[in-house]
C-alpha cells in the first residue's frame, strides 16, 4: 500500500476504487495516510469519495450482470440462502447502499444489491452519501477540517 502512498491524489484514487471492488485492503488506512501526507482534506475528500463510489459502482454492475445459474455453480450457493438473501435485500432496498462503506460486508451489499437489480439511480446516490460521509468523518477524525 505504501506505493500507492507515494503516488499521493493519484495514488487515493486507484487505492480507493480497487478497495472498493473485491481487492482486499483498506481505503480507510489509505485515506488517513494520504490526508496526513497531502494536508489536503478538501482535495482527498473529493479524490478519496469518487475513487470509493466509482469503485462500489463497478461492483454494483458486475452484480447486476450476475446470473443465479453462476452463483449455484461457481460459489455453490445454494437456491434456498439465495432466496433468503433477497428477501434481506427486497426488505432494506436501496438503503443498504449507506453501509457500502464497511469493510468486508459493503462491498457484498454492493454486489447483491446489483444482483438483486436494485434501481440504479437510487442505489448510485446512495452510494455516494455513504462514500462521502465515511471520508467526511476521517477529516474530522484527524483534525483536517
């Protein structure tokens, strides 16, 4: 992670939409790091939510292109936790999308809500908020703000 320290606003960028995909690393860690760096807390919120929204948005389509038949077979899911997962999903909505954000279980909401073919433009904005406000708080953690 730290050669994506040392490539600063460009480096947030790319760190935070590969952590928002499947690739397995903190944005969190990432974004503090940077922010400390920079001393830039306007310019990493804005680098460090689109990189995370981009990143959950290309989740959420990858999702969305999903087929139950894959998810049987690749991941041996069975109909059944399918089933039970949707009805998770038709409960919440697109309201999951606000926790996208938290490590591990956000970016399989992320998933499942394209998966489940949640509206798209409700979904995205939700996405956003939730990108917007995690990085939001890490500011103020960190006394940039």
């Amino acid at each position: 992670m730290s050669w994506l320290e040392s490539l600063g606003l460009l480096g947030l960028f790319l760190g935070t939409f590969l952590a928002a995909t499947i690739v397995p690393f903190s944005s969190d860690a990432l974004y503090v790091a940077v922010l400390m760096a920079t001393h830039n807390p306007i310019d990493c919120l804005v680098v460090g939510t689109l990189g995370n929204w981009l990143g959950s948005v290309t989740t959420y389509w990858i999702g969305r292109i999903g087929r139950w038949e894959w998810i049987e077979r690749w991941f041996k899911v069975s109909p059944e936790a399918m089933e039970r997962q949707k009805k998770k999903v038709d409960r919440y909505g697109i309201w999951l999308a606000l926790l996208a954000w938290v490590p591990f279980i956000g970016d399989v909401f992320t998933l499942a809500l394209g998966f489940f073919k949640t509206k798209p433009v409700g979904t995205m904005l939700l996405l956003l908020v939730g990108k917007f406000l995690r990085f939001l708080v890490w500011n103020f953690v960190i006394g940039a703000l």
